[in-house]
C-alpha cells in the first residue's frame, strides 16, 4: 500500500488501490470497471483509474457532468415543489 503523498501525486490507481480506498472488494472493482460504472483505461495488462475520477468516486470532488446532472435535478424540483418549498421555509 502507498503512503498518502504518493497516493495524492499519481495520475492513476491501480484496481486493488481504488478497491482499497472504496472499502470494496478488487472483484467488485473489476466488475464495475468491465460493466462500465468505474471509468478507466487499460495499462498495458492491468487498468487504470484516474485520480481525478477516484476523487468523483470518494465524492471530494464533483465533475461537470456530474455538476449539470445535480443543476438540472435542483432545477426540477424548484420548479415543481417552489411554492411548497416557501411555504416551509416561512416555519
């Protein structure tokens, strides 16, 4: 296991090291990878998962797609439920 500066500098994590900071086991990481729920890219005969996607992952940081998703899910419910919305915020 790699100490925590060396975590924070790599451009990418192998399976077991984003396994082990999911809490998951490496199979499950692989089976997300294959299914397509983790992005990563193949490294020679192993996988690749970038630092920046495993920060998304360990929700530290959210990325644009992720940005508008939640933008838009905001929007809705504002739109559907504002006038209950101020109505509670007035409790």
């Amino acid at each position: 296991m790699l100490k925590e500066t060396q975590k924070a500098r790599r451009r990418y994590f192998s399976i077991p090291d984003v396994a082990s900071l999911l809490g998951m086991s490496r199979v499950a990481v692989y089976k997300k990878v294959k299914s397509g729920e983790i992005r990563a890219i193949k490294l020679g005969r192993t996988y690749g998962i970038s630092s920046a996607y495993v920060g998304q992952l360990l929700g530290k940081s959210v990325g644009q797609v992720r940005r508008k998703q939640i933008d838009r899910a905001v929007k809705r419910v504002v739109r559907e439920y504002g006038e209950l919305l101020r109505m509670l915020g007035k409790e």
